[in-house]
C-alpha cells in the first residue's frame, strides 16, 4: 500500500511542470551546437520561437523531423519564426548531426534534461550511439533522452501552440500551417 501511495506522488510530482496554452514559457539558456550560449530571451519580443525536443541526434525519427525543418526553414522564417531543436545530445555530437544532415537551424545541448523537465516532457535515461558520417566512426553521446514534444512561443513568451503526439516527419509542416494561420 505504501509503495503504491509513493508511486502516486512520484508520477504527480514529474507532472507539476506542464505547460498549457497560454503559460508563460520558462527562460532557458543552452549551449548550441557551435558552442555558443543560446538564450530565449533574445528572440522574445522579436520573432515567434518552435522549440522542438526530440530524443537522439543522427537516429532515425529524429533525422527525418530534423531534415524536414531544414526544409521548411524559407518558410519558417517567412512566418517570422526561429526553430531550435533540443536534445539531451552533448554539444559535438549536435555538432556532428548538424553536418551530416546539412541543418539551417540551431540545435541545443540539454544534457541534464532541466530544459525539458521545465516544458513537462518526459525524460529517460541517455546512451551512447555508434554512427558514421564520412566514413570515420562517431559515439554519440546523451544525458537524457526527451520525449518528442513541439512547442511555439509567441513574440509575448507566451506558449501558443503544443503537441505531445509528434509525428516526426510532419512536425514542421504542423507548425507552419500553425504559424500562417495565426497571423
């Protein structure tokens, strides 16, 4: 009886954080894949913010909704939107994703998970993936693994827009056809 009780208050306490619809979102700050610190604050009030969590760089799911907002970049910045994609990936294996799949877009390093954990997405552990780009072998290195989970942020920091049913190939579109329709 007591162990159930426990787990109640476990799974409740992993879902205090999230986020509605009209929730101001957190303020973070990550290392991106070029070693720079990227910040939220700098793009409120000037430009609408996709911020999508995805689980691994350079794995299967998560290339094809990496490459299909590479494509939609032209019109994701039409929209007056910036995408980042955050990952529990460390900053060279983003790096490498970035390369490999020719990314227009800045990817961010949330290796503890804080970042996700203060949007409500649910975590795992990390790992560690063996790829190869260019013929040299690569390990991939993550500290969590995330959930994949879209968000927008308005010019305001206001959350406009959330999908916790990611259909990784058509993420971007989703969100484009979101950020024309509410212009």
């Amino acid at each position: 009886m007591i162990l159930v009780v426990a787990l109640t208050v476990v799974s409740r306490a992993q879902n205090t954080n999230q986020l509605a619809i009209g929730d101001k979102a957190p303020a973070f700050a990550a290392k991106a894949d070029d070693g720079s610190t990227w910040k939220l604050a700098d793009y409120v009030g000037k430009k609408n913010v996709v911020v999508y969590f995805y689980p691994a760089a350079m794995t299967g799911g998560c290339t094809k909704q990496a490459c299909a907002y590479r494509d939609a970049q032209p019109a994701i910045e039409s929209a007056n939107a910036v995408v980042v994609g955050i990952s529990g990936d460390n900053v060279d294996g983003l790096k490498l994703f970035k390369k490999a799949e020719n990314l227009n877009f800045t990817l961010l390093s949330d290796e503890s998970g804080e970042i996700a954990k203060s949007f409500g997405v649910p975590l795992k552990d990390g790992g560690t993936i063996t790829r190869e780009v260019e013929g040299k072998s690569y390990d991939l290195v993550r500290g969590a693994t995330a959930s994949r989970w879209t968000f927008i942020i308005d010019k305001k920091g206001n959350i406009v827009y959330k999908n916790e049913q990611v259909d990784a190939a058509k993420d971007a579109e989703a969100v484009l056809a979101f950020l024309k329709n509410s212009k």
